[in-house]
C-alpha cells in the first residue's frame, strides 16, 4: 500500500528504489535549510490536508463558538412570552388605571360572596354553590368505596351499631337532618374518621379504641360532622379559585417558577386555613355533643389520648393541616364553660324547669 501511495502522489511514475535513491539525495541538499517533515511532499500533502480538514475546520467552528459565546451570550429565562407581556401592559399610560379597576372588581367579587359559618358566626368566602358540593361529595363518595369497600364491617355489627346510636343523638342538633346519612365502620386499626359531603360517615375501627366511650366517640362524631355544618369542602376549594388561580397567573407574569408560587400559597393561605376550620370544627362539634347530652369534658380525655397516639409522629404545626393536639386541648378548655352551658339549656336539663315550676305550685322545700 506504502508503494501505490507514493506513485500515485510523486511527480512520475518511478520505481520506489528510484524514488528513495533520489529523497536521499535531495535531503543531504536540504538538510541544512528544513527539516525532514517540512521538505517532505508526503508530509506537505498531509499538512495540506489537515489544513482542510478536519482539524482546522474544527477548531476555527470552536474558536467561533467560544467568541459568539462570550460576547454574545443567551440568557434562558422561563416564560419570556408572558413576560414580555406583562412589560408591555406595564409601559401602559393607563396600567395604574387598570390595576386600579381590576382591583376594584375582585373586591366587589370577594365582598359579595361572603357569608356566616353557622355557630362560629365567622365570615368567609363561598362561591361554590351546595349542588356542586353535593356532585363532589358523591365522587369522593364512589373513590372511598373503591378504596376500602371490602373493608366496610357489617350492619349486624357492634361497632356499626355503636357508631348509629351515636350518630343519631347528633344528627337532630346538628341542622343537617335533610341528608341522607349513612354510616360505614371501615375494619382498618388506623385512628381515624371523616364525613363526605352528602352524609356519608366512615369510622375506622381504630378510633372507637382511642374514643374510649360513647362521650369520646361523640367528640369524634361530633368534629366530623362540624365539618359539613360549616361547609368547609366548598370553602377550602373557593379558596383556591380567588388565590391560588390569581397568584400563578401572577408568578407566570413575573417569569417565576409557579411552584413557588403554589409552595408560597400553602405555606401563607392555605395550611393555615386548614387549621382554622379544624379547630372550628372542634369548638362546632363540642357545642353539638353538649347539646345532644353528652359529656363534653370527654372532649379532653379525646384529646389527651390522641396526644399519646401520635407523639413524635405528628410533623410541625406550621407544616400541618390539623392543630397540634395540645393546642387542641388548651382551646377546649377554653370552650368548656360555653358547652356546659349550652348543655344545661338543652333538653337534657329540661326536667328542671318543670320540677322547680311544680315545688313552687305545691310549695315544697328546695335541697
């Protein structure tokens, strides 16, 4: 191969004797003057070459490459286009104006979806209309039955029997008597339970063991139940329609990651309002089970239980939907007196009008 090469890049058609006789000859000549590699033709044909390609091709596309990179750089930016356009509707002369109006109508929107939360008397923002409610509710009722239906326990059972008997001492203070409730003991030794929005109570049977007795279950009961009284499904989602919507529209603007917009908005709006309408539906809830004759000190031992339960388990407060359960006992405390009260003016303490009405009739001492 060595000698087809030369012959078919020399200057003629020599024999390679010939050929090596006369580069011999002519490298005594040069050899003072040039080196061996620059008076080689091979060598010359070889530089030439790689003068072409690929090497120097290579290097002047990465010299340019670096220069076009250094003088002029391209800053990738998430969202350009809308933040291009939130510039634009900034240079406006009329954009304090329309901020100023768009202001004006998510007020005029807020204020007139506004509305009482029975018993607590709180104001809050509720667009969210009680047939929606009601659709929502029978999804989340059709997804739970999916997910432990062949755990439900049956009617013949104690403990559903236990949760009934509860259940319908409740239901008649609690304002819902229209729904259609309907219980579900789920054979699970989790602590847990929850009210779907429609009626639709499911127990665990791990939490009849922290409710201790029918008082502790009617604290439980109680909590759950608030929560549709108060309507708090349909709030937690208007929530999130007036602040969550706005402000990743608004981080979108901005060109920001709207994870830290959602992350901001949980941290700010979200969790904590979780944790309002959790210790609401404990003050709801106690005044319910007060004025359905149970025990509302039993509300403490619930607690305390529950305290025990999850000690060194439960995350932060701040980074949890539910209050701490010594926050829960300290505002329970506080409510006792009020649910005391409303138990001695239910029916429970009914009797006592008519027997101290009758002992001033026939005029018998009092003790």
């Amino acid at each position: 191969m060595f000698r087809i090469f030369i012959s078919a890049v020399g200057p003629s058609p020599r024999s390679f004797d010939a050929l090596t006789f006369g580069a011999r000859s002519q490298s005594r000549i040069l050899q003072r003057s040039y080196t061996p590699f620059r008076s080689s033709s091979l060598d010359h044909i070889r530089a030439s070459r790689q003068w072409q390609w690929p090497c120097t091709f290579r290097n002047v596309r990465n010299s340019a490459q670096r220069q076009h990179y250094y003088r002029q750089p391209f800053n990738y930016q998430r969202f350009q286009a809308t933040q291009n356009v939130f510039k634009r509707w900034a240079a406006r002369p009329t954009f304090y104006y329309e901020i100023a109006g768009v202001t004006g109508i998510f007020a005029l929107f807020y204020v007139s979806n506004l509305e009482k939360v029975p018993v607590s008397n709180r104001y809050r923002f509720n667009i969210i209309t009680p047939g929606i409610e009601a659709s929502i509710g029978s999804t989340m009722y059709n997804e739970t039955m999916q997910e432990f239906g062949r755990k439900i326990m049956s009617s013949n059972t104690k403990e559903h029997r236990l949760v009934k008997k509860v259940l319908e001492r409740l239901i008649p203070k609690s304002g819902l008597d229209g729904e259609q409730w309907e219980v579900h003991v789920i054979d699970d030794p989790m602590a847990n339970a929850f009210v779907i929005p429609g009626g639709k109570v499911f127990v665990f049977r791990g939490i009849l063991d922290v409710a201790g007795s029918e008082d502790g279950l009617a604290a439980v009961l109680g909590h759950e139940i608030a929560h549709n009284v108060a309507h708090h499904a349909a709030e937690r989602m208007s929530q999130n329609i007036i602040f969550l919507v706005p402000v990743m529209i608004g981080f979108m603007l901005a060109g920001l990651d709207p994870g830290f917009g959602r992350l901001a908005i949980n941290l700010a709006f979200t969790l904590p309002g979780s944790r309002a309408q959790e210790s609401e539906a404990d003050y709801i809830g106690l005044l319910m089970m007060a004025k359905s004759c149970y025990n509302p000190r039993a509300a403490l031992g619930l607690w305390e239980r529950m305290e025990k339960e999850e000690k060194g388990r439960a995350p932060p407060q701040f980074l949890s939907t539910h209050p701490s359960s010594h926050n829960r006992l300290d505002k329970i405390r506080e409510w006792l007196p009020k649910a005391e009260q409303a138990q001695r003016d239910s029916e429970c303490q009914a009797i006592s009008p008519y027997m101290n009405r009758f002992r001033r009739e026939i005029e018998l001492p009092r003790w």
